[in-house]
C-alpha cells in the first residue's frame, strides 16, 4: 500500500474512506485562532500568522477563520467521521495552540475518543522575543485513542517535549511543521500501520510517514499546498 494525497475537502473524502482502515490519525488542522479578538481572529491566516508585516514567504490557506462555536462544530464533524474510519486502540494526536487547546480536547472527547494528554512541541529560542513577555515559543499536541489502548504496543517510548526549531529550508507551509518532529510523532503508530492526515498541507505527515516506514493517506483542499505535497512525495520516490 503506497501513500496517497486526495485533493478535496476532508468533509467530503473521509466518508469514502472503508470504516476500521487506519492506524492512527495525526494531523495538524486550522487552529482559527491568531488574535485576541473574533476580529482578529478572523483574518487571513497571512496577516495573522506573520508577525511584524514580514514578508510573504509562504501561500495562504482556509478554514482559519472560524468563531469558537462554529470551530468546536467543525472539529467535532470531522473527528466523528475520522473516529469511524479509525481501528480500535488507534492513537490520535491533534496539534493546536494555547489559545485553542480547552477546545481540542473538548472537540476529541465530543468525538468518543479517550483523552490522555498532551505533549508539548518546544520550538526553540529561536522564535521572536517580546520584552516583558515569555516566549510563545510552544506548540501543543493533544493525543488521545480510539478506546483501549493497550499497554504492550508494537510502538516506542516517545517523549513528552520535544525540542526542534523551525528550519527555513524545511519550511513549506505557512504553519508548516519541522520535519523531524513529524518523524517522532508518526512512531506512535503500530509497525506496519496506516496513518491518516486530514489536513495535509505541504504533506509533511506524509513525508515524515515514509521515511519512518509507514503508509499514510492525506487530504488537502488548498490547490498550491497540495502540488508542493505532491512534488515532496515524488523526491521521495
């Protein structure tokens, strides 16, 4: 089974998708989060997510938009769907932020999974500093499973920090994560499993999937994010 990226909203694919096929899901969604106001908020994630009128480096994306009740209705409709799709026992990590995060985890247990903690990403000194302010230098991932997970899994010990800096060559995405953090988090996963990403983006899971050994689907609406995905997997192949 080889990797695979659908081009299409995640609302209208995962229903495709055979029930029980996956492993794990893993996955990093529009956080609609990036400002202290609703509107703040609901800008473009270009002008909310480049601090200080930086340059344009990187393509906007949708979805990012949303209020907290309409974000927390979108989470729980897609997660419902992905608990369907997903095997008994399978991992499930979701990346937010502070803002955001309450509502991951009140969106994955609306959903029937079983939450069971968060792991931080720390992104280093290397983000911006603000005098008289600590650093916003941490992403979370909440994880949680599709019911029992049992203790004696074909997976290894992962850490609960993990420290890598943001590297402009591997930068491919607005919010795109590093590379070798996905490659730590997709580990998670049984040997031999398959991994789901909704949301896709320049297809870091997916990247991160193959080298570690896994098979994974991804889905992405953004036309330019899914040709860079696309064009990342076929280097690999």
């Amino acid at each position: 089974m080889t990797n695979q990226l659908l081009k299409g909203d995640a609302l209208k694919i995962l229903p495709t998708f055979d029930a029980e096929s996956f492993d794990a899901l893993i996955t990093d969604p529009p956080y609609a989060s990036g400002g202290v106001t609703a509107a703040a908020r609901a800008q473009a994630p270009l002008r909310k997510y480049v601090q200080g009128g930086g340059p344009h480096l990187h393509a906007d994306f949708v979805c990012d938009e949303r209020d907290q009740r309409a974000h927390l209705r979108w989470m729980h409709l897609w997660l419902t769907e992905c608990a369907r799709v997903l095997k008994d026992g399978a991992p499930v990590l979701l990346f937010t932020d502070w803002r955001q995060l309450p509502l991951t985890t009140d969106a994955l247990q609306l959903a029937g999974f079983t939450w069971r903690g968060i792991t931080v990403w720390d992104k280093t000194e290397g983000v911006r500093p603000q005098l008289g302010r600590f650093r916003n230098q941490a992403e979370y991932i909440v994880w949680g499973s599709k019911g029992h997970m049992p203790l004696q899994r074909r997976a290894p010990v992962l850490p609960g920090v993990i420290r890598e800096p943001v590297r402009k060559a591997d930068k491919h995405h607005l919010t795109g994560k590093p590379t070798a953090l996905m490659r730590q988090l997709v580990r998670i996963c049984e040997a031999g499993g398959r991994i789901l990403d909704p949301f896709a983006g320049s297809g870091t899971t997916l990247v991160a999937a193959a080298a570690e050994g896994f098979c994974c689907a991804g889905i992405e609406m953004t036309d330019h994010y899914a040709k860079v995905a696309r064009a990342r997997m076929s280097q690999r192949s």
